[in-house]
C-alpha cells in the first residue's frame, strides 16, 4: 500500500468519529522556501488527498510563522537588513519595497503552490498573535511556566537550577519601543496578569498580559498550543525535529500535559538533496533551490511524482544535471503504461495519481525536444514542424509547457548542449582523418543520396552496416569512429542526438552537403 493511504487509514482508524480531518504543516518565511521545506507541504497535501479519497473531509491548513523573528539575513538579502534582527518578520520591511518582508517569501510560495493544484488554507501566525487569539493559552502557559520548564529540563542533560526556574518564562516579547525580542521579563503577576520588562535598547515598561498583542510563545509550547487551537491530528516534520530529544517530542508532552490535547499522529520527513551540492540547503542562508526554480525545468507533475514516489523517510537528491533527461523518460514511460492500463506497480500507480497525472494534456518527449532545440536555434515554429515530419503532431500550446522548460534548461543548466550545426564543410577536420574513415564518410553521404526513403532505426541499420566486419571489435571500434566523425562535421561535437533526429532537424540535403568532400 502507498505510504501516504497507510497513514490516511492509520488516521481513519485511530479517529474513527472525526468529522473533519485537520492536516497541517508549516514554515517560517526566513527566507526563500526550498525544495527542501516543500516535501513538508506535499507529505500533507498527498495524505489530505489519500483521506478524500477514501470518502473523509478534510482541511489542510499552513501556517506561516511570520511572527518569529528575524534571526539571520540571508545572502540573497541585502546586508543592511541586520539592523532589523530581532524584529518579527511580518514587521520588517519587504526586500521589494512594498509589504513586509514576510509577505514578499511567502507569495513566492504561495504562487507556485497554484501550478501544483496545492491549496491550503493559509493562517498567517503574526495575525493570529495580534489579534489576542491566543491570549487564553498564553495565559495558560504563564501560568503553568515552572512545569513548562521542568518538562523542558526532562530533555536536557543538565542539571534543573531553582532559580531559573522561578524566572523562567516560556515566550518572547516584543518590545514596544525598538518592536525588538531582545527583552527580559523582570516581573509577573499571576493574578493582575501585569508583567514588567526591560529591554537593551532601554526601554522599560509594563502591560496587562490579557492585553498585550506582543507576545509571542517560545516554538516547543506554541508548536502544542497550535495544534490544540486548530485541532490537528497530522503533521509532518523535518528529520532535525524527529530525534528523541528533538521538538515533536517535547512538544507532544507540552500539549498533554500543558494543554490536554493528544499530539498529532507524526511522520518525520528526510531532507532534499540537489545532486552535486553537498550543503543542506537553508532558507536562512540563502543556499537554495526554490519549487519556482524547478518549476522551470520539471512540469509540476513530475515534481509531485518524484516526492509521491518516495517515502518521507526516504531521503533522495533532485538532480538538475543529465538526470533531468532520465527523470523525464522515468515518468514519461510510466505515464504511458498508465495510460494504457498496463502498469503493474501499485505504489508508482498510486503515486501517479497523487501527482494529477490524469490531468495532463499531450505532450512532446522531453528528450526528444532536447535533443533537437538547440539545433533549431530554440524556433518554436521549425520545432513543430520537425515534430509533424517524425509523426507527432502538436499544437503551440501543447508543445510549450516542455519546449519553454527544455530551452530554460539547456541555457541555464546544461549549456554545453548548445551545439549549433555548421554552416561549411569541416575540411580542417576531415583532413586529419585516415583514407579509411574518409571512406566511411563518402559511404555514407551516397548512403543518403540514393537512399532517400531510409529514415528511423532502418536508416540508423544501415548507417552500422557501413562498418561490417568479422572481427566484433573491429567493427564497434569503426562504428564508434564513424559517429564521432560524423558529429564532429556536422556539429563539432563528439557526440550528440541519434542520427536519425539529427539528419531530420539539420536536413537530408544539408547533411549531404556537409559530409561530401570528394570531387
């Protein structure tokens, strides 16, 4: 069974009078989201879609922390925001210009969840904080702090100490001079609720705390308070959350015993690698690849099938190198045999499903594309027509979503397959070669002279005929030979598309041309 229906029905089952199933996740906007935080969002999204699936009502809420506070500038961002360290992050300016600087990373998500068909209810936390929605739990843990700490103590190695005990208060607090955490609370009164801080900008004040909309609780307690004031019962986290000393399980004790309410069911989820760097990617340091970036050279339902298609405890790389063309052919040649009712495997059924496979339109072969763009100087117009010639006829809007991500691709991560076809025979070339490969060369050009109804894989038979011999590695060496030469004085590379793709983009008649040396 796929892994994301194991958990629907873990939940069906262990909720069983459950009206609404709540699912959710979440991030702090400290920076651009990552692929990395995305297999948060779509652990959920698959198990909200395995529970209606199976007839239950869901809702799937994200919370975005923009309530914490600006704890590093990433490098994306310019150095001089450090002086708004320490402010929460729906209160710092935008990068941009306009909004906050919250608002300007979380509509980068936001917009790239709709190519994904993700929709969430989204809960902004510094609106739920200002508004005085939580006042009561907050009340709630003020009064409980000290078995907040001794809870938090039951997860450390050190030693309790009484008096940090009785000054220790389970939230940060905004300052209302500087709009800064960098406060100590000094004072609190039980029963008025007046609390007394001071602050290292000099500030020293007091408020009301039934009254006060800067108070923010420390991420253990708030993480249990969450999921008591929204009524969670699943939630995915990270593998750094997940140790047994790590914040899902301080958490869990927080909500039972500080707020009555039964954690979540949890699944910890492994991290994103990108192939070939080595760096955990970090919102806050700016090391990142952003769902939007890689929604420019994977079509979102390859994205969601690669994350379908693994466990969450699974950890796996995304790579934007050569494996691009083999993750294509991989869902390419999956999507068919699903289309055709031959596929066998359930779970990489299930996943194609997951990913909203039975929503895409026709398409081109990414490979294929890939193969020919560049030849064609990425013309939209030549690349429909090379595609009608081999049988696929495709319309603008059809070939598009795969053209505009081939040539993204090509440009901006595998520009060595810009190769451009030359314009003059390469007689520099052909002169170093010996009597017997220009032979195979001359071969081959009357090859396509005489034979002009030879296309395909009979053209490309023909074309390893040229080098028939008795001796099997005689002949693969000849073969071998053959094709390097014939790249290099059609393109100037070694290698290239299959011949048959080749000649059809550069043209019989122009490859003739090219290969033809002798009188």
């Amino acid at each position: 069974m796929h892994w994301a229906f194991q958990i629907a029905e873990k939940l069906i089952e262990k909720y069983p009078a459950k009206n609404v199933f709540i699912c959710a996740s979440g991030i702090s906007p400290s920076g651009s989201v990552h692929i990395g935080n995305f297999r948060e969002i779509v652990t959920t999204f698959f198990v909200v879609k395995a529970l209606e699936s199976l007839g239950k009502k869901t809702r799937f809420i994200f919370s975005w922390d923009d309530f914490d506070r600006l704890r590093k500038v990433p490098q994306n961002v310019a150095s001089t925001y450090e002086s708004y360290i320490g402010m929460p992050y729906s209160e710092v300016p935008s990068p941009s210009g306009k909004g906050s600087y919250a608002q300007y990373f979380e509509k980068q998500l936001e917009d790239s969840l709709q190519a994904f068909g993700i929709e969430p209810q989204f809960i902004y936390q510094s609106i739920e904080y200002r508004s005085g929605r939580y006042l009561s739990h907050i009340q709630t843990a003020m009064k409980k702090r000290r078995e907040i700490y001794d809870i938090l103590m039951r997860f450390k190695t050190e030693e309790p100490a009484i008096e940090e005990r009785e000054d220790f208060y389970p939230l940060s607090l905004y300052c209302q001079s500087c709009n800064k955490d960098t406060t100590t609370i000094t004072s609190f009164d039980e029963n008025s609720g007046n609390l007394e801080y001071r602050c290292i900008c000099g500030n020293k004040d007091m408020q009301t705390l039934m009254h006060s909309n800067n108070l923010k609780l420390n991420w253990k307690v708030d993480w249990a308070m969450r999921w008591m004031a929204e009524d969670v019962i699943f939630e995915p986290g990270g593998r750094d959350h997940s140790s047994a000393t790590g914040s899902y399980n301080v958490s869990k004790v927080m909500a039972k015993e500080i707020f009555q309410y039964e954690a979540p069911e949890y699944i910890a989820y492994e991290f994103i690698g990108l192939k070939g760097i080595k760096e955990k990617m970090s919102s806050s340091s700016g090391n990142v690849i952003t769902p939007n970036e890689l929604l420019k050279v994977y079509i979102p339902e390859l994205i969601l099938f690669m994350f379908a298609k693994y466990k969450p405890s699974s950890a796996f790389n995304i790579g934007l190198d050569e494996d691009v063309l083999r993750n294509y052919s991989e869902f390419e040649r999956y999507r068919t045999s699903y289309e055709r009712g031959t596929l066998t495997d359930e779970d990489i059924k299930i996943s194609l499903e997951l990913a909203g496979v039975k929503g895409i339109n026709r398409q081109p072969n990414f490979n294929q594309v890939a193969g020919i763009f560049p030849l064609i100087d990425f013309k939209m117009n030549a690349l429909q027509t090379f595609l009608r010639q081999n049988g696929d006829d495709f319309t603008i809007k059809e070939i598009k979503p795969i053209s505009d991500r081939v040539s993204y691709w090509i440009k901006h991560w595998n520009q060595q397959r810009l190769v451009k076809i030359n314009q003059e025979r390469n007689t520099t070339y052909y002169k170093t070669l010996s009597q017997k490969q220009n032979e195979k060369i001359d071969q081959l050009a009357k090859l396509l002279s005489t034979e002009q109804t030879l296309t395909g894989d009979a053209l490309l038979s023909r074309i390893y005929a040229l080098c028939h011999h008795e001796n099997k590695k005689k002949m693969r060496e000849c073969q071998k030979k053959l094709f390097e030469d014939v790249y290099q004085l059609l393109i100037n590379e070694d290698n290239g598309p299959r011949f048959p793709i080749l000649f059809s983009a550069i043209g019989r008649e122009k490859v003739i041309e090219l290969l033809t040396f002798s009188k």
